[in-house]
C-alpha cells in the first residue's frame, strides 16, 4: 500500500474561514534556508528544485529498497521578519527570511538522505549542499485555509494575528508556516489552496474560532 501522510496527518486539514487549534506532534522535514523575495530569489527557485529532486528520489529509494511506497508531500515554507507588519499590512517580500521544506516519512534516515544528496549532481539539485534531514516541533498551532492568490493572504493573517490568536488569550511564537496545496505552475491564483500555520503558546488546543 502507498502511504499518503496528508490524508493520515490532522495538520493538512483545513477549511476557509475557519481558524482551528490543533498540536502538531514532531514530524521530519527535509529543509533549505534562505531570505528575500522568493518571487525572484534564485536562491528560492533553487532550493525548491532540490527539494522536490530530493523528494522524488527518496521515494524510490524507499520503495525499492525498503518496499515502502509513499505519495511526494507538497511544498511548504516557514516564514520570519524583524517586522511582523511585512507580512500583514506592508508586504515587503525582500524582508522575509525562508526554510523552504517538504516533509518526509519517519522511517526515512539521515544515511538515505546522505545517499540520494551525493548521487545527485548540481544541475538537478543546485542547493544540495545546503540541505538538512530536521526534525520540527511547532507544538500549538492556528491554522486555516487560504483560497486565492498568495499575494492576497494579508487581510487573512491580519485576522490571525490580530484577532483570532490575541481573543483566546495566547500569543504567537515560532515562524509562520505555509503549505502549498497546489501547483501555481498548473493552477490559476484564484484557485490555489494554502494552509496557513502559526504556531502559539499560552492555551491548550482544540477547537475553532
């Protein structure tokens, strides 16, 4: 049978409009870092090629040699500025620090990723250099599902971060996280699903607002 974690995994689930809480147990990730726009970074373009090129060869690995099949899992991105208003009210994309991340299978290990990494050349994974096997505890989250353009999500984390998180008494802490449903290669920016996360402290979880 082919695993497929976003139908077993709680945490890709979302609706639109509705901000849920939820805890999030430790999952792994493979994982690039960087800063600036990703719209024009190509240190963002390059870390996304070697990740999905990472991705598809870690599954093959797994299925040949550990006859374990699983589905690739989308693209998601932890997002962070000195100024939150960037992300909000001001937009400014060149402020944003990025880990660009896909996760992965528990059962894949640092010594796969090893493999894989060193048999795959700079044309197919130019930030193989770079990348890391990680481990990523964000504990209590609010997330909710954005639909539309990703240039259209301000007045959406507004709401979040002003509103939704400060009126159950908590506060923000870690980096917002992102996962991108949909291809925008092959999808139209209205349609385009994304999972907006960010993490919380100072309440239990459960529930929605």
């Amino acid at each position: 049978m082919k695993t497929d974690l976003k139908k077993e995994l709680d945490s890709y689930r979302a609706a639109a409009g509705v901000f849920r809480f939820l805890d999030i147990p430790p999952l792994h990730y493979l994982m690039i870092d960087g800063s600036g726009d990703p719209n024009t970074s190509p240190a963002y373009r390059d870390a996304v090629a070697t990740l999905f090129a990472m991705a598809y060869r870690l599954k093959f690995l797994s299925k040949r040699e550990l006859e374990r099949d699983y589905v690739v899992m989308p693209l998601e991105a932890l997002w962070s500025s000195a100024d939150m208003a960037s992300f909000t009210s001001a937009r400014d994309k060149t402020r944003w620090d990025w880990t660009a991340l896909m996760l992965v299978p528990e059962w894949i290990m640092p010594e796969h990723v090893t493999r894989v990494r060193d048999d795959l050349d700079d044309d197919d994974a130019p930030a193989r250099g770079i990348l890391r096997l990680q481990t990523l505890d964000e504990g209590t989250c609010v997330q909710t599902l954005h639909v539309g353009s990703y240039d259209d999500e301000g007045p959406v984390l507004r709401r979040m971060h002003e509103e939704v998180i400060p009126g159950r008494g908590m506060t923000m802490t870690g980096r917002h996280h992102e996962i991108y449903l949909n291809d925008p290669r092959r999808t139209e920016p209205a349609k385009l699903k994304t999972i907006l996360r960010q993490p919380v402290t100072g309440a239990s979880a459960g529930g929605a607002d």
